[in-house]
C-alpha cells in the first residue's frame, strides 16, 4: 500500500459533469483539490445526447454560470446550434438549448481542469473510502494507493456496478467503451449507505451520409445566438482559451474561439417519426427486450422513456417524433433522440430504417441500456453531506437523478459546501424561492426518489422569479460571496443590475400624457422598443429584465408574498438530536417519516408526503415548549 505523500483539502471521485464543477469550484475557493477518476480521456464526456439545457434544465446550466461554474461558458465555446425553447409561452418557461461538438466539450473541460490552479487530475479507480468512527478521511484506489483528504465528494454517475444491456448481452461498464466501478459499492454500503438500483439508456448513433435528410424537417439554431453563459467577456482571459502550439501569438477573442465562429454558422437538426412499422417491429419483439422480460432491474426514467415503453404504454399514438443531432463538426455521427432502446442489435438495424428518411441508414454505434447502484438522497442532509458518515459529500447520479444539468449543480453545490466545511463556514442551502438548484436539492433530499429524477419548471412554486434570464440577479451575489465568481465578472452583473434598476424607476417616473411610461409597458403587446421615450444604450439582455419586471409586476410582488409567508417555517430549524417517539399527538406515520427524513428545518419537514399541517403544528407547539 502506498501513501500519496500530497494531502488534499477535497478529493472528487468522478470526472463526469458533477465531478468537474466539484473540482473546479472547490479548487477555485481556495481548497487543494483531487479529481480521480478511471480515465482522464473520459472528463466531461456526454455519454447520450451532446446537448445542454432545454425545459427546466437550461435554468439548471444558467445558475451554475451566475455562481461562477463552468458548464455554460463550455457550452458557448463548444456549441454547435442554440435554440430559445418555449418562445409561445411566458418567460417563466423559455429555456435555452444547445447542440454540442461532443469531443470538444469534453476536451475543452479536460483542458480547463489541467489548467485550474490547485487542482491535481489523476487517473486511477477508487475502490474504498477510507473512514475511521464513520468520519471519512480519504480514499483507495485499484492500484493500491491512499490519497488523504479533509472531504471526500462521490460523483460516480452509471459506473457503480454498472452493467450494459444490448438484448441479453450483457458486459459490465458505466457506459460503452468504459469499465464499471465494481468495489466502492460495497465500501459505501459498510458506511451504512443503503444502494438502490436504476436503470438509464442511450439511443443507437448512425451515419449521417447514410440518412435521406430531403424527407425529414429541418430545424435550425436561433439568431442571434442564445448563449448561456452571462460572462462571454470572461473567455477572453487566457485559461478560458483553447491551447495553442508554441511560439503563436494569443488570440483574445471569442469570436475567433468558439466553435459556430470557427465554422461560420450553426448545424441543423433534423425532425422525423417513427411508423406504423416500427411498433409492429417492438409489439412483436417484446420477449426480446431486457427491460420487458424482468433481466433488468433497475427503475428507468419515467420523462425520458425508451421506444418500447412509447410504443407501449402511448399505443394510440401512431407515430413519435425523433430528432436527428449531429454529434460535432468533425465527424459524421448522428444522434437518434427518442429512440433509446435495449433491444438486441440485429432488431435495431430493422427499427431504424423503419424511421422515415433513415431507410437506408447504417448504425455506427448500438443503443443500449446500462443498470447502477445509487444512493436515496434522504441520506444527505441539504448541503450533500452524507448523514451516515461526515465528511463525505455524494453529488450526481449516484443521488437518483438523471441528465448533465442535475448533476453538474449537484457536482457544484458539493463543491462549494466541502470547501466551506474544510474552510470551517456554513454550508450554501439555496432556496426553493431562489434557485432550481435549491428546488431540485430540496426534493432529493426531502422526498427522496425511485426512479430517475428530472428536473421540470413544474417542480417550482416560484417559478416566475426563477427565470433563466434573471439567474445572475439572484444568484451571481452569493457567487461573489463565497470566493467562486472572480471581481471581473461580479462587475460586471453590478453595471447591469444598476442600469436595470435606474431605467426602471425612469419608466415609473417619466410620464406619457397621463400615464407612466412604465404603465404603459405593462399593457399586452406592448413592447420596450413601443415606447415614446427609451434608453437606446440598454442591452437586449437589460431590456428584456425591464419589460419582464414591469409586465408581471403584480404576479412577481404574489409570489414575493406566498415567500415571505413560507420562510418563516423554513428558517425554525428542528434539532439534529430530536427524538420523534417523545413528540405527543403526532400520527403514526408522520412520527416514522420524520424519523426517516430527518428534515433539517420545519418547512422542509411540512414537504415530506405523509406530514400533514397538523403534525408540523403539533411539532411547533412541541419544539417551543422544549426549547
């Protein structure tokens, strides 16, 4: 056994999206950090579709930019189409989406790790915590080597014990071409962890040149260009740029840095169906799928469902749409979205070229489904900190959830509470009225889950204050705060926020006849731009928060109310020692899930399904005659 002589402040098991923004949040607050992980080629890698954002989860990738994370301004400099989702609908639910170069996103975040100050990247498989009295103070590897840290943070997303499905082939692995994490189950599991098991899957990848595009509908990026990222300005600051052979000169410009600058536009998708065909070809096959004949286990995703569950439990439907994505600007892989599938590959080739416009297609890869152990997140307390075993932190999939965007906010918040810990501050607990962050921890962690978690706008309450054009107002202060978001770009979110503020009140004070140029906004149709008298500087990004405060005022001040009403019960905190058993009047089955939960506060305990108001009200009248 060999000891790293180095002892770390974190130490990250996982390079997935999790694991990296672990790493460089914990590493850019200060912490000497340790990202381990079984292949170092593999960082960031997208193992389904190349695309970040869409429905709730653009909101996801927008706070981890306002914080000071990575994933948006990875996703400007390598995304290959950008689309502002739901236009139709109000601006609590536009969500921005982009088509990623698959490899340039992963080796741009490679790059960016090597890169980041204070963090070491290390190749190795984590085999075991090590922990002494359930207090974690490291890890081991497969090659029989004990790395030391203060915090130990798990982002081990499909590999523990994972296992891939194609029909009833089996291999072990994380994802295709990747070996599993077989031992560190059984290490958690000592800690007293209980694992559970889910299942995901990923559609078969084809050739483009082997798809007729003539008959499918082409669907091209917006303009001007969407992007996630509030800091473009911040790329141009050497560790944000990509690497340049010696002896050339620096070039400062996003422009001539970003993928869609270097190709000079943006890559279509394409939409297609499926036919009546193709569910012939799944009704009749159905023996042949793991998923259907019981030989998985795991739950699957209920919103990202395979083909055969389309087909079967939507038999109405005679067809479903599928996306065709290209996977990059350097090679001629296409993505099947809507088509995930586990059947054997001899009937995939037959399902896909049932597709219209894919009839002569020719699959580079073959889908699959792949089968993991994770973690109930009620074992977590908010900040992610294990509840069985201190200082360790679990983020990711290994908490139940599912898509890039859940986990990299996961991955961040993890991050920024280990260094906190190690730094001996309070953890960051965002809430369910300030972020999607706070929304998708606090279910994780107050419900639990069985199946993959996904994050929706539905999900929020307070989803009209959680825009995703608004992510750096509520959020870029905190990332200030805490040492993540460096002073060049808190300066720049001040210089907006002031402008924004000062045109606002210009509009409530300048006057149009007898009515303010600000009442005059709020009335429908009317737009920034109609107005008698506007500030041509502002930004189209300042102009939209203007006409949105304006234009929703009195839903915004509703749900300001709804706020002020509930903080009230998420501020009393329940104490970590309290025995449930000795609190008179509470039913049965709030007494055992309380004791299950073990709620943090008593707004989070009034969430839990089975708590009723009654029993937070018996538990109030109990925690202040007992304080």
């Amino acid at each position: 056994m060999f000891i790293y002589p180095k002892k770390y402040d974190v130490i990250v098991v996982g390079g997935g999206h999790a694991g990296v923004e672990a790493a460089l949040a914990a590493a850019r607050m200060g912490c000497d950090t340790l990202l381990l992980t079984i292949n170092v080629d593999a960082i960031g890698q997208m193992s389904c579709n190349p695309a970040i954002g869409g429905l709730a989860k653009g909101h996801l990738a927008r706070e981890i930019d306002a914080l000071g994370g990575e994933m948006g301004k990875n996703t400007d400099m390598t995304g290959i189409q950008f689309r502002t989702l739901n236009k139709s609908s109000g601006p609590a639910v536009w969500a921005p989406r982009a088509q990623c170069d698959k490899k340039s996103y992963q080796f741009r975040l490679k790059y960016v790790c090597e890169s980041q100050n204070r963090l070491d990247v290390k190749q190795d498989q984590t085999s075991k915590v090590l922990q002494k009295d359930n207090v974690a103070y490291g890890v081991e590897t497969n090659l029989g080597v004990q790395y030391f840290g203060k915090t130990i943070i798990i982002t081990a997303g499909t590999f523990l014990r994972g296992l891939m499905h194609i029909g009833f082939n089996q291999q072990p692995g994380g994802r295709a071409g990747d070996a599993a994490s077989i031992n560190l189950s059984s290490s958690l599991k000592e800690l007293g962890i209980e694992l559970g098991r889910l299942k995901t899957g990923t559609p078969p990848r084809l050739i483009g040149n082997t798809i007729n595009y003539t008959k499918t509908e082409i669907q091209d990026g917006d303009y001007p260009v969407p992007f996630f990222s509030f800091w473009n300005e911040d790329l141009f600051h050497v560790e944000h740029l990509w690497p340049k052979p010696r002896g050339s000169q620096p070039n400062n410009s996003i422009s001539e840095q970003s993928i869609i600058s270097k190709i000079g536009r943006q890559l279509p998708c394409y939409l297609t169906y499926t036919t009546k065909k193709t569910a012939e070809l799944v009704k009749c096959n159905l023996h042949k799928s793991p998923l259907y004949s019981g030989v998985i286990e795991g739950v699957g995703p209920r919103y990202c469902p395979s083909i055969e569950d389309k087909v079967i439990k939507f038999s109405d439907k005679d067809r479903h749409q599928i996306f065709l994505e290209p996977e990059g600007v350097q090679t001629n892989e296409i993505y099947v979205n809507g088509f995930s599938t586990s059947l054997p590959f001899d009937l995939q080739i037959d399902m896909i070229r049932s597709i219209i416009g894919c009839e002569d297609a020719e699959i580079l890869r073959p889908a699959y489904a792949v089968e993991y152990d994770f973690a109930n997140p009620i074992q977590l307390n908010p900040s992610l900190e294990s509840k069985k075993c201190t200082n360790l932190f679990l983020a990711g999939q290994i908490n139940g959830t599912s898509g890039y965007e859940e986990a990299a906010a996961q991955g961040l918040m993890a991050g920024i509470n280990a260094a906190r810990k190690v730094q001996l501050k309070s953890p960051i607990i965002l809430g369910r009225n300030q972020a999607y962050i706070g929304v998708l921890i606090d279910d994780l962690v107050t419900k639990g889950t069985v199946e993959p978690y996904r994050m929706f706008t539905s999900r929020a309450e307070y989803r009209l204050l959680l825009r995703h054009d608004n992510a750096d107002l509520r959020l870029s202060r905190i990332g200030h705060e805490i040492g993540l978001l460096p002073a060049r770009c808190f300066e720049k979110f001040l210089e907006k926020e002031t402008v924004i503020n000062n045109e606002i009140a210009r509009l409530h004070s300048s006057y149009f006849k007898n009515d303010s140029l600000a009442k005059i906004l709020s009335r429908p149709k009317l737009s920034y731009n109609d107005l008698s008298s506007k500030n041509l500087s502002l930004s189209s990004e300042a102009i939209q928060q203007v006409e949105t405060t304006i234009k929703y005022a009195g839903y915004i001040r509703r749900q300001e109310v709804e706020i002020a009403k509930n903080a009230n019960l998420d501020n009393k905190i329940i104490p970590k020692d309290i025995n449930y058993k000795i609190v008179p009047s509470l039913r049965l089955e709030a007494r055992q899930k309380l004791a299950k939960f073990l709620p943090h506060t008593i707004g989070q305990a009034g969430r839990i399904s089975g708590v009723s108001p009654s029993d937070i009200s018996v538990l109030l009248i109990w925690l202040k005659n007992n304080s």
